[in-house]
C-alpha cells in the first residue's frame, strides 16, 4: 500500500470552472486517481464556505485541504493534498493565492509552491504580483508557481479576438524578471484556455533558480480540457534510470605490479563454445580485463579521496612552515 501511495505524488494545478455538481466531483476523483495526483491546486471551485466541509469529504476522501474562501466570496483558490504523499504547511493565503511548504514524503524534497489565481483585469491583479515578490525576496530555497494568472507572457499566447497589445504581456514578463524565474518544462497542448472562439495560455507553471538542485527532472504536461474551459496543468517527476555503466580506461593501471599479467592472462583465455565469430570472442577477451582490473582499481586505488585529503594537508603543513620561516 505504501509503494502504491509513493508513486501518486504529481501535482496538479487546474481552473475547474465550478465544483457543486456530484457529477463533476465524481469526474474529479477519477481524474485524481488516473494521474496519480498527491497534491492539487484547484481555481474557481464556486464552492459556498458553507459548503466546503460537504464537498471535500465527498472529494477528498482522507486527505486535507485547505481554501480563500470567505463568506461573501466563493472558493476561489483550493489547495488539498494526502498526508502519506505530501506533508504541507499553508503558511499565506491571500484573495489570489495560498502559499505552502511542501515535502514529498517518498523523496523527502522540500520546496516552496503557490497556487495563483489572478484577478480578471490587470489593476487588480497588482496585489498579486506583490505578494508573489514580497515572497521572492525572502526565498532562498527551491520554488514553484503555478495557476491560472489570467495573463499572457507573449503575443502568441492569444490566438482569435483583439490583437495583443505591449501592456498585456508586461505585467507578466515584469513579474518573472523581478522574481528571477523561469517556465517549469512543459509538453501537450499549448493554449490553456478557450471559449471556442479564442485560445489563450494564461495558466503557467513558473520556478526559481533553486528548483533544478532538489527536483532533478519535473514536466508540466498541458493535459486536454475534460470537465473545463481550462487545462489541467500535470506537474510530474518521471523517474530518471541510472545510466548504464561505462568502462574507462585509466593510465594509472599501467603502473600496478600486476597489470601485464592481467593483460596476458585474458588475452590468453578461451573463449567458450557458444561464443563464436571474431567480434564476439573480442567482446568477450575485453569484458574479461574489464572484470579483471577492477579488483586492483578496488583494492589499491579506491582511496584516491583520501590520498588527496592526505597529500592536501601536507602541503599545507609545508606551506605554513615556509611562511612562518618569512
């Protein structure tokens, strides 16, 4: 149950459009379960506060959750997360944003992540990119934005309806050189949201220089509508295979006592009968002396680090003595 649980740790950040429907939350829970979804940003849920308990139960069965609800607005921004997958600590939540510390348990990285939901027109949303600075100046460990910031970055990220202007791009370009950040990875579709008319991206993913040293690989995938107007932004952690090892040649071999005799006892050997064709015996002749010189490489020089630390600290020592002889 524990390995199964391990390997639901993506993250996903999606403008819902509206969450009273059962039927939509039936649909939500499968979406959860079929991406293998730990932690969930959601925009735009038009949940009442008095209804939120209600919702999340039926939901987000055995995880917690957290909203900017408040009586006169309806959950704008909810952010839920299982507690065996993700620890997390809500630490801000404004009209358009939460702001957590989150540690993925099954790799016990710890980062920084804000789930936004800009304000419809730019004068609004000025708040926002304050706070998000606000928060920038302090960080100095890994952290991810993401949302709908209900900005564009570039005049192609709207596609129908008037033309883009300088001004619209700006608040958004402004912010990310102010915060220092950079789009997160990404693949599928490239506009994140329609009404059929036009198409526009203004849900992004976003991350400091800090992320890439705790999250070796992460990929947004820009998933395809389902249940909304807007795409789920899937923010995954593909697992990366060690490579395959490689054999290296190393000079200093030649200098062990018993390099020639290694050398010749395999240049020597006879291959077995199913190992036929002049290659494939030569494969076999060389994988023999990569085995072969291993041993000594272990034995003799796998102390190189601390022949180096050694030989550091008696240099040291010299040099002190040269300087107290000045």
């Amino acid at each position: 149950m524990w390995w199964d649980l391990c390997i639901m740790d993506n993250i996903v950040s999606w403008n819902i459009r509206g969450l009273n429907w059962p039927n939509k939350q039936e649909d939500l829970k499968l979406f959860l379960h079929m991406n293998k979804i730990g932690l969930i940003g959601l925009m735009e849920t038009k949940i009442r506060l008095e209804n939120s308990n209600k919702v999340a139960a039926r939901v987000f069965p055995q995880w917690r959750w957290e909203n900017n609800s408040t009586p006169s607005v309806k959950g704008r921004v909810w952010v839920a997360w299982h507690p065996q997958i993700y620890d997390l600590q809500v630490l801000q939540k404004t009209d358009q944003l939460i702001h957590c510390h989150a540690t993925q348990l099954s790799s016990m990285n710890k980062f920084y992540i804000t789930f936004v939901y800009g304000m419809n027109h730019a004068d609004q949303r000025q708040s926002l990119w304050k706070n998000l600075l606000d928060i920038s100046l302090q960080m100095t460990e890994a952290w991810c934005i993401l949302g709908d910031f209900n900005a564009i970055l570039y005049k192609e990220d709207r596609l129908g309806g008037n033309n883009v202007l300088n001004t619209e791009i700006k608040e958004l370009a402004d912010f990310i050189d102010q915060c220092d950040l950079q789009e997160l990875r990404w693949d599928g579709s490239y506009y994140s949201w329609t009404n059929k008319t036009i198409w526009s991206r203004i849900d992004r993913v976003f991350i400091n220089i800090h992320w890439y040293g705790v999250c070796d690989f992460t990929l947004t995938h820009y998933k395809t509508n389902a249940l909304s107007d807007h795409t789920p932004l899937l923010v995954q952690f593909p697992a990366t295979p060690k490579p395959k090892h490689r054999f290296q040649f190393c000079d200093m071999w030649c200098g062990h006592p018993d390099f020639t005799k290694i050398i010749d006892s395999a240049m020597n050997s006879i291959p077995p009968p199913h190992v036929t064709g002049a290659l494939r015996q030569l494969k076999w002749i060389m994988d023999k002396i990569c085995v072969s010189l291993s041993k000594p490489s272990r034995n003799k020089f796998a102390d190189l680090r601390s022949q180096q630390e050694k030989a550091r600290s008696e240099l040291e020592s010299i040099q002190q003595k040269l300087q107290s002889n000045l």
